[in-house]
C-alpha cells in the first residue's frame, strides 16, 4: 500500500516549546507562585496573576493504541480546551482551569479504566523497555512484569500512604534502555547462559575482530571454526551482559530456561537530601513465570511493605536503608544474602566494608 | 482484511486487574489492523515459550537519515507475516510532551494508516515511539509527519533526542527555561541528531531544579540541572501557616533532614544559613508554599552518566559548577563542541563520553576542552600517590 509522497522536508526538528501550551501556561509562563497536590493525582498551580491551573494525572499503560490517545484527545476537548501532557514517566495529565470539569474528568478517566493518582509519596508508572513485544535482546516481557506488579501495587498509585516517594523501574536486559539503575526498585531481566555461537551466520555477519574487542573481559578469541573465522568464549569470564550481541546477531544469549528476572533496591536519581544512588542487588535471580509473575509480584511488594512499615517520613528506600545498615535490611526482608551480592566487576573493592563500623545484635539465649 | 485473531490465553489474564492493560490497547489496535493481530499472536507465542522472536534490527531508513527508524523483523516469519517487517520510529516530542488534542490526533491518522496503531508515549529517552511497520511505509510516513510539523528523532551513534521537564510551563521550581533551551539546542544541531557521527550515543537532558524530573543525572551524557546562587526565599507567614498544619513537625522532618544541617527552628522561627546549603532541594518541596529557590538562579552541568554497557554504570559529574542558562546558549553550545570534537577524534567505538572521561581522567579531559579544575567537581582530591606529573608544562 505504497502511498503518494507529497513533499519531502528535513531537519525541521519538534514543534515550537509554545505551539500546544494552553493558554493559561502562555499567559503565566515562568510566572508561577506556589503548587498544592489537592488530592492524589490532582495538582494546583497558582501562578502570581492568581491564575490557577489545575493538572489530573492518569495511568497510561506505555504500550498503547492510537484509538485511546484519540480517546485521550476527545477528553481534553471535552473537558479541558484541548491540552494536555505526559508525564517523563508516561503518565497522561490533563491540563484544567475550571475546577468544576475535575471531577467528572476523574469519573469518566476511572469508568474508561485509567485511574487517577501517582503524586506525592506514592508508587507511580513503572518506567519500563520493550520486552518480547519488541527487542531482540530481551530476557524477559517488560509490559507483563510491569502490568503484574502495578495491579498488585495499585492502592500505593491511589494513595499517598507510603513513607516517600517510590520509583520503580523495569528493564529487559542489561543494556537498559530505561537506565534503571538509580531506582528505589529496578526490576531487570538477566540472561545466565554463554551466547550461542551461530557457526554458519558468524562468518557472514559479523567481523571478528570487532567482536573479540566488544566483551569487556576479553572472554572471546578469534578461533578457526571449520575452516571458517569465527570465535570462541572462554567460559569462565564471561558475564552474560550481551555486548557481543549487539555487535554480532550469530551470539545469541536468550535462553528459555534460564532467563529471567534480579531486582535492586535503594537508587535515586533527585537530589533532595542524599545525594543520588545506584540501586544495589536485592535479589540475583528469579525464573520467568509469565504471564503474570507471582514470584516477582511477591518479592517487590514484600519489599514495599517492609519499606513501608519501617522508614520515616520522607525518606527514600536508599536513605533507608543507609540509616539502618544493609544487614538488617536483609534481615527484615527475609531476603537471602549470598556471593552474587558481592561485587567482582571493575570497582569491586569500593563496596567491601573497610571498618568495624557494624551493628550487632547479643547472643541468643 | 483478512482475520487472523488467535487464540491468547496468557495474555488475556493480563486484562484483568485494576492497572491499565497492554493487552486490552493491542486488542483495540487488533480489531482493525491485522499488524497488530500478529504482534498479539507472537507475544502470545513468547510468553508460552519463555522466549522472544525478533532478530537482531537491520539497518533501515529514510532518504539522507542515518538515525531514527529501528529495523526489526522476526524470526518466524512463516507463521506471522504481517509483522516479518515490524521497524520501529522514533519521532522527536514536543518539547515537555505538551499537545493539542488536534496534534496527537494527526499523529494518530499517520499511524492508523500507515502502521499498526501501536505506540509507547513515551520511550525511554523521549521519543514518540511508532511501534511497528513496513519498510515501504517509512517513506510516506516520514513525508506526512514533516507535513505535519514532526520530525523524526534520534537512533544509532548521534545526539540522541534531547529532552525536558516542564519547567517554566508548570513548575514554579524552575531555574532556568528547560523547553526554551532544549528547544534552541534540539534545532541547532538537527545534523547530528539525524545523521550518526559520533563514536556512540550522546544524550542531553535539561532538569529545571535539582530535584530532576528527567533523571538526567542518571540518563545524559550531558545533564543540565537547575539551581541558584543566592538566599533560599523564605515566606515567613507560609512558615508559620506550614508549622500550625496537622502533622507538622519542623524540626524532625524539614530541620532534621536537611542534609547539610544547614537549618535552624526555634519554634517560631526558620533559619538557613544559605552559605552552607547544598541546593538539595528538600525544603522547598516539603513547604513549597514558604519557600522557593533563590532569584539568582541558572544551572549546574554535569557529564558522563549512562547505563552499565559497557564499563559500568555511571552518574555524571560536576563539569560545570554555575552558569546562566541564556539565550542565544553560546557558552553552552562552545562546551558542547569542544566535548564533541575531543571525543570524536580519541573516543573508541562504543565508548560514551563518560568511559572516555574515565579512561583519559578529567583532568587531560578539562586541559583539552580548556576548562579550569575546580574542587567542585570532585567528592575529594585523590588519595592515590601515583601521580603523571609533567614538568614540562609546570
Ligand atoms: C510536590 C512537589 C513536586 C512536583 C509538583 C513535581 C512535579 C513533577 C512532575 C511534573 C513530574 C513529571 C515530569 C515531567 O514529565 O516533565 C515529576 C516527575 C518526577 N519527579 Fe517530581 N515533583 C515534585 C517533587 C519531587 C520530589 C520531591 C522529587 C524527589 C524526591 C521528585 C522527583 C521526581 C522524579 C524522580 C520524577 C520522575 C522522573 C523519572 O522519569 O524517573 N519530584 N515531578
Ligand atoms: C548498549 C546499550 C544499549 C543497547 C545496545 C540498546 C539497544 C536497543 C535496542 C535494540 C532497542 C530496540 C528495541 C525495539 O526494537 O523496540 C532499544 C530501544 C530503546 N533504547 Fe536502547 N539500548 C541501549 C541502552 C539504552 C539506554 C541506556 C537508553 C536510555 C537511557 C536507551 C534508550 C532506548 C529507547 C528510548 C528505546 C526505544 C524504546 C524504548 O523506550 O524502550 N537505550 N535499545
Ligand atoms: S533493555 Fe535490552 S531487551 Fe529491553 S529494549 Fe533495551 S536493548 Fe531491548
Ligand atoms: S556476553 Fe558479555 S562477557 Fe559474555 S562473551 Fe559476550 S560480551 Fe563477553
Ligand atoms: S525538575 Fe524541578 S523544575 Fe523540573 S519539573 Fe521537576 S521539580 Fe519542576
Ligand atoms: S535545600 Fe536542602 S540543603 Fe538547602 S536548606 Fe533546604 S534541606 Fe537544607
């Protein structure tokens, strides 16, 4: 169904920033006084003129149909002039200055099944990759895992109930395009087994030398395969992070059985109070277990809970668990500490305990 | 059309429950695009399996682009033709992800005909995400969006699509204009957002404070982060108002965590002593009514953070301690260029600037961009005694 091509421009670039600001942010940009969150998912923007400007945000799963942003469209035109946003993690808010339009907008948003919430010390929208939908490198689904967890999760999105803000995130593979790493839980599917070296595909499509110099351990050598170039791993340093992959399609890691999921805890990427973290090992591995993943459910939403019961207000999973040290971390939890949450990449060292800083605990009995 | 639904048990259990389902917005793309019907039948297929079906992307695109479509075909394709060849594009998002509902439904007329109504809003990095279509559809898809004011964003080893908060939109925190200036920077170097040229990806993000909506400390190569130089603003009466609401306890949850202990609360009275601030920002979001950053205001710049491939994972690093973010951004776009050319000519493939920094050290990487070492942009001097001194240069 090859079309018609009309003209053909290049390197426009976006639409102008003020081309689809509504009309209270022309009149008020850079102009505002003070906000207010209403009421969970409601947030009020006075701006110094006393303009007030008044934003709902929604749940959008990321994956979604044309035919629900032109039901997004037909509710700002309904309800709000026409404007509305996403947010940096894929929510959709919807830009009001008639504070009577907002609760029929959250009427009609729950009825048509996107619920209204995700400020203040909340759980919001997984951030999340593409998974089997679409990537050739995954170890797992992403919109499976993240769908799973959020319905469990769901009353923390609705609320603002927990001690800070907590901010998940989800990748398919080490390469995570989400950048999970500085998450209060990134949940990231690993592969666990060598690449497997096409023997007939290699030579064609790949260049070795390229190849050889793409794993960070030097794990693979050139080596003659039936009279042909190609490579072999050396088995023993080899990490599983899939940088052969991206430059050589003949080295495949997905595996069925033994792909499947980690989970780190304690990242942030803001700057309020401490200063932001990386997410640290929580759990090394969990099986696939589609479609809905009971186990990983479970072990997030344990974390939660603990979080939840036991952090003070405002502080961040990472804060919290500096304040209490790692090994009640652990121990609250009930999560297994093994070798797996010991370091042994490039700055291993850094994160061995080099005091005797420790809180102990008498003796039983 | 031909119907080709399947059967999909697993996916289906993935309708229920009270979060919005990815499944019920592949099933409303499915009921009129047989694309779409495919894409349910494999995932279905992935799920059963514990296993994906896409190859390794070709290299696929439109006329005098090297970035911004992302080839992708499956490896069954006997079994589901309609999405043999499934690419993906990458269109570059209003600055803020603001649109008019007239915008989003243009955009939505492309896709429906031309592709299989299926999008992320957002992807990771910002883009408007088109999920899926043929390669003799990029063309005219690319024709109609242009037509329609849009342009495509970046893939591959360019400047990948910069991104914004808000900011002066709706955000009374920020200290800088986030969408006027990723806006200035997007269009001034549209080349190498659109034709790879660099050793890797390099990526831009603008925060307008540093409580950094966009996590651009964790995701830019480049990140440029709102604060201020001067004396937090203080609304006394908002002070007193803050401190007779229910639940207000100043001095364990504003005073007692403030991370440079910086604060003071007598019972009535709220001090700062600003010189020993670190513009963490979580005083200000707790009592946003009675206090807000200062007037002096404009930004820090950091570089280097990125994903783990292939060193390991990065924040980035103060480069910049304070500068004004202003228009024409001259002294913004001169950094760049300096990084740019540094790291194109010594960078190895694959490297991103922030490995690069690491592997030449800072300090040979400020001589060369012909930037002052200042104590900012270290947590300490070092500890390590093995220093390269050189004599010559003094
Ligand atoms: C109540 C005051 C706050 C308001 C009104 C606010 C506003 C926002 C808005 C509008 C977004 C979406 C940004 C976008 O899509 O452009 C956002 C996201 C975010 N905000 Fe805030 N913010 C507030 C406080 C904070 C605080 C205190 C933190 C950190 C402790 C924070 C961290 C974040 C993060 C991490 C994101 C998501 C970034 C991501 O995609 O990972 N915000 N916030
Ligand atoms: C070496 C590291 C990386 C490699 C090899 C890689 C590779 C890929 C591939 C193959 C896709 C296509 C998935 C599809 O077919 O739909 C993809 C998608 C994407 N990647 Fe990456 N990626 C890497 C890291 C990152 C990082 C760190 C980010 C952002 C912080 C990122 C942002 C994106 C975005 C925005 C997409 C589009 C779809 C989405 O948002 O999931 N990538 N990447
Ligand atoms: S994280 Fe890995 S598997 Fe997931 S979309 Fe990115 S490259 Fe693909
Ligand atoms: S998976 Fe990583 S560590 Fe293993 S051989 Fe490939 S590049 Fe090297
Ligand atoms: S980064 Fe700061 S200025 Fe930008 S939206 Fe978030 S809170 Fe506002
Ligand atoms: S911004 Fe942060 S460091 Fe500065 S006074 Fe407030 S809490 Fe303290």
């Amino acid at each position: 169904m090859a079309t018609e091509i009309t003209t053909r421009k290049t390197d426009i670039g976006p639409p102008h920033y003020q081309k689809y600001l509504p009309p209270v942010i022309q009149k008020n940009y850079g102009k505002w006084k003070f906000h207010e969150i209403l009421k969970p998912g409601v947030l009020l923007h006075v701006a110094e003129s006393g303009d007030k400007l008044y934003s709902v945000r929604a749940a959008a799963p990321r994956l979604t149909s044309t035919k629900t942003i032109r039901l997004f469209a037909e509710l700002a035109d309904q309800f709000c002039g026409g404007y509305l946003r996403y947010t940096s993690r894929n929510n959709i808010e919807f830009l009001l200055t008639d504070e009577k339009q907002i609760a029929p907008l959250i009427e009609r948003l729950k009825k048509e099944g996107y619920p209204v919430g995700g400020m203040g010390p909340s759980i919001t929208n997984i951030v999340h990759t593409q998974g089997w939908v679409h990537c050739h490198s995954a170890a797992s689904d992403a919109s499976g895992v993240v769908k799973s967890v959020m319905d469990e999760l769901f009353p923390h999105f609705e609320k603002m109930d927990l001690p800070g803000k907590l901010r998940i995130a989800f990748a398919c593979c080490l390469n995570m395009c989400g950048a999970v790493h500085c998450s209060d839980i990134a949940i990231l599917a690993v592969h666990r087994t060598l690449p497997k070296i096409n023997k007939e595909a290699l030579p064609k499509m790949c260049e070795i030398p390229t190849t050889v110099a793409s794993c960070p351990t030097g794990a693979i050598r050139p080596k003659m395969t039936d009279g042909k170039q190609s490579v072999e791993i050396i088995e023993e340093q080899c990490m599983y992070c899939g940088n052969c992959f991206t430059v050589c399609p003949a080295m495949t890691l997905a595996d069925a059985e033994n792909d499947g999921l980690s989970i780190w805890v304690g990242g942030k990427v803001s700057n309020a109070r401490h200063e932001p973290m990386f997410s640290k090992l929580a759990i090394p591995f969990i099986p696939n277990n589609p479609p809905r993943w009971p186990e990983v459910v479970a072990a997030v939403k344990n974390i939660v809970d603990v979080y939840a019961k036991n952090a003070s207000k405002y502080e961040r999973m990472g804060e919290w668990i500096e304040r209490i040290g790692w090994p009640r971390f652990f121990k609250l939890t009930g999560i297994e500490f093994t070798k797996y949450h010991i370091d042994d990449f490039r700055h291993a060292g850094e994160s061995y305990k080099r005091s005797t800083h420790l809180k102990h605990t008498p003796a039983e009995g | 059309m031909a119907d080709k639904k399947k059967p999909t048990p697993k996916l289906d259990e993935l309708e229920k429950g009270p979060w919005p389902s990815f499944v019920k917005e592949m099933k409303l793309s499915a009921e009129t695009n047989v694309a779409a019907q495919d894409l349910l039948g494999i995932l279905e297929r992935s799920y059963d399996e514990k296993i994906g079906h896409w190859k390794h992307g070709g290299i696929v695109g439109v006329k005098g682009y090297g970035g911004g479509i992302i080839g992708r075909y499956n490896d069954i394709p006997q079994d589901f033709p309609e999405i043999a060849e499934f690419h993906t594009i990458r269109v570059n998002q209003p600055p803020g992800w603001f649109y008019s509902s007239d915008a989003l439904r243009t955009l939505c007329d492309i896709w429906e005909k031309h592709g299989s109504g299926l999008t992320n809003m957002h992807g990771s990095t910002g883009d408007i995400i088109f999920l899926g279509t043929k390669t003799t559809e990029l063309e005219p898809i690319f024709s109609k969006l242009t037509e329609a004011g849009f342009d495509l964003g970046g893939s591959g080893s360019d400047m990948r699509t910069p991104s914004a908060c808000c900011g002066m939109a709706r955000c009374e925190w920020a200290c800088y204009d986030t969408l006027a200036a990723v806006y200035n920077i997007t269009m001034t170097y549209q080349d190498e957002l659109h034709r790879p040229a660099f050793p890797y990806k390099f990526k831009i993000k603008m925060a307008g404070c540093p409580n950094d909506c966009v996590a651009s400390i964790a995701r830019a190569d480049m990140s440029i982060i709102g604060t201020w130089r001067d004396s937090i603003q203080v609304d006394k009466d908002q002070v007193t108002a803050y401190a007779s609401g229910p639940n207000r306890d100043i001095a364990r949850d504003i005073v007692g965590k403030c991370p440079s202990k910086c604060m003071g609360w007598d019972g009535k009275n709220l001090t700062i002593d600003d010189s020993n601030c670190v513009r963490c920002m979580h005083c200000i979001n707790a009592m946003p009514k009675a206090l807000a950053p200062g007037k002096d205001r404009g930004a820090t710049i950091l570089v280097g953070s990125k994903a783990p491939i292939i060193e390991g994972a990065l924040l980035s690093s103060v480069l910049i301690p304070f500068i004004k973010i202003e228009p024409p951004y001259d002294d913004i776009k001169e950094l760049i260029q300096a990084m740019w050319e540094l790291w194109g000519e010594n960078g190895k493939n694959r490297e991103r600037i922030g490995e690069f920094i690491q592997r030449i050290g800072l300090g040979n990487f400020l001589e060369q961009i012909g930037l002052e070492p200042v104590p900012e942009m270290v947590s300490q001097p070092r500890t390590n005694p093995y220093v390269f001194y050189d004599i010559k240069k003094g």
